[in-house]
C-alpha cells in the first residue's frame, strides 16, 4: 500500500474536500483524486461517496480511515526512530503556531535552530482548534494551542495567559478602562474568526450565554484583516489584548469584557507517551525561553541575541 495514496485520502477525509485537501498536501486536485482511486481500486471498492462540494465515508471507507490514522501515525513514528539512530543531528519536526501567537515561538525557533541545525523544522499555521485535532492525530509532534481546562488527552507546558477585550472603531469609546458586559453587545455587528479558532465558538456560546445570538459581519483567519476591518468600522471584535495592542490606536481601542470575562492559558501541547528525542529538544527549547507559567500581564523572557532579555506579552 502506498503511504502517500493513504495520506491523500486521510486528509481528503479530514478537510471534507478534495480541493482543501490538495491545497494542504502542495499537490494538485488530479493526482490527489488519482491516488485516492489507486487506493479505491487497491482495497477493491469505493471509500468516499461525492457528494455536492462534500465527501461521504463509506462503511470500508470508515475502516479505511481510522486505521489510516493509526498506520501514518506509526510510520512518522518509526520514520523518527531510525533518524535519532545517530542521535538529533537530523530528522524532522513538526510543530504547530496559532497565527496570533508567532511572536511567542519566534525566540523557541531561532534557539532550536541554533541548537540543531540539521533537524528539518516543518511549521503549520492554523487556529487553535485544528491544532489540537492535528496533535491528536499524530499530524503534529507539538502544538501552541489555548485552553481553559486540563485535557485529558494532552500533555501541556504553560508559556503565558490571554485575556480578551472588545475592539471597536476608535470613535465609538470614550472610556478604555471601563468593562462592557456581553449583554450590551447585542445588536452590534460582530467579526469573527473562522470556525477552526477556539476565539469564534468561545464568542458565539458567551452570546448565548448572555441571550442573544449574535449579528455575524465577516468571517477571517487573519488577526491584521479583521483590526482593519474595526478601524473600518464594519463591527467589532472580540479579541486577546496582546493582538489588540498590535492594531493602530489612533483607528482602534478596546474596552475590557466582563459578566464573564475570559481567559485562556497559552500552552505547548503533545499526546501522551512517546516523545521524540526532537520533540523533546523542542520543549526543553521551549522551558528555557519560558522557564516557568507566568500570571497574566507579567513581563515573557525570551532570547535574544544569544543571550536573555523581556518580551511583553502586549
């Protein structure tokens, strides 16, 4: 069985799409949907039913899929073990990065890489979610992730807390130190981040929470899109403080948000048990750059120049 052809449908699978899935795999729509067949013809029998701009498992396609899972997971697995025969001088790792937090594992970057210049450093962009889902899979050795509560399927390394405030057109607040409650937000039209972000279904459910369903605008995966579209005054945003201080104040302020107010602990994440020995370098990369959790709005260490300096999390 060809590997790759597995890794296709697994990630046509995973996406709902063949086009996403190409797009992810740095492929072209043909050969992923050739190599699926190849799997189809392979196995004797069809595995995805097409249906509209979506894929349906069939009941093999279903077995196919999880045991796909599983059989990927164990070739990175064994591709890591004979790399780390002669040690870390080589290898691969793959490490996940929430788009808003790039600036907490830029100085883990430049360190791993002074540390280990022939391991192939593979990193993926996407929402905190997905990151999760990613790590779990085995698609991820470690991820930067958000979460509000101890996940049982995960190891963590806490780096820093986030809290969120209301960006709005700077026209619209007199007062940045006084809180809004969520109630007061209803009827404002709200830009969000994509669904793959732990941001958007925290915001929707604090909506319902506090009785309204909310007036959704525009949806984007990028932090600097949407400041843009606040300054714009298109509507407004919920977002973390350290990515609210990025946007222009002179176009955008914030007020912070209570009743409830929410926060999140930023943290490296990993499945339990096997870690590589690079995985392992990566997270003692990580414990240095921030050598222990910090509470909020405390000042991050991180390298640079080769040597120690502060970073705000702002």
């Amino acid at each position: 069985m060809d590997l790759r052809a597995l890794r296709y449908f697994v990630e046509v699978v995973r996406t709902n799409s063949f086009t996403r899935a190409a797009e992810n795999a740095h492929v072209t729509q043909p050969t992923i949907s050739k190599m699926v067949r190849q799997l189809e013809d392979e196995l004797g029998g069809p595995l995805l039913l097409r249906e509209g701009r979506g894929v349906q498992l069939t009941d093999a396609g279903q077995v196919v899929y999880e045991r796909g899972l599983q059989v990927l997971a164990q070739a990175q697995l064994l591709k890591q073990e004979v790399a780390e025969v002669d040690g870390i001088a080589r290898g691969e790792l793959s490490v996940g990065i929430m788009p808003t937090a790039g600036h907490y594992m830029a100085p883990v970057i430049a360190l791993f890489q002074q540390r280990y210049p022939g391991v192939t450093l593979n990193v993926q962009e996407s929402g905190a979610r997905m990151q999760r889902q990613l790590v779990l899979e085995g698609k991820l050795d470690m991820a930067l992730g958000l979460i509000d509560a101890p996940d049982p399927q995960l190891q963590t390394y806490t780096i820093a807390h986030q809290k969120t405030r209301v960006a709005m057109a700077r026209h619209r607040i007199k007062n940045e130190t006084r809180p809004v409650r969520w109630k007061e937000l209803e009827g404002m039209p709200f830009l969000l981040y994509t669904s793959d972000f732990t941001l958007h279904e925290a915001v929707l459910q604090q909506c319902a929470a506090a009785g309204f369903t909310p007036q959704v605008r525009l949806q984007s995966r990028y932090w600097d899109f949407i400041g843009d579209l606040v300054a714009a005054d298109i509507g407004i945003a919920v977002m973390f403080e350290h990515v609210i201080a990025k946007y222009d104040t002179a176009r955008v302020a914030s007020r912070p948000l209570v009743g409830p107010s929410m926060t999140w602990d930023a943290v490296l994440m990993w499945r339990s048990g096997y870690r590589s020995r690079a995985a392992q370098a990566w997270l003692d990369c990580v414990q240095q750059v921030y050598p222990f959790p910090l509470p909020s709005g405390s000042p991050v260490p991180c390298i640079k120049n080769g040597g120690s300096g502060l970073m705000h999390q702002a």
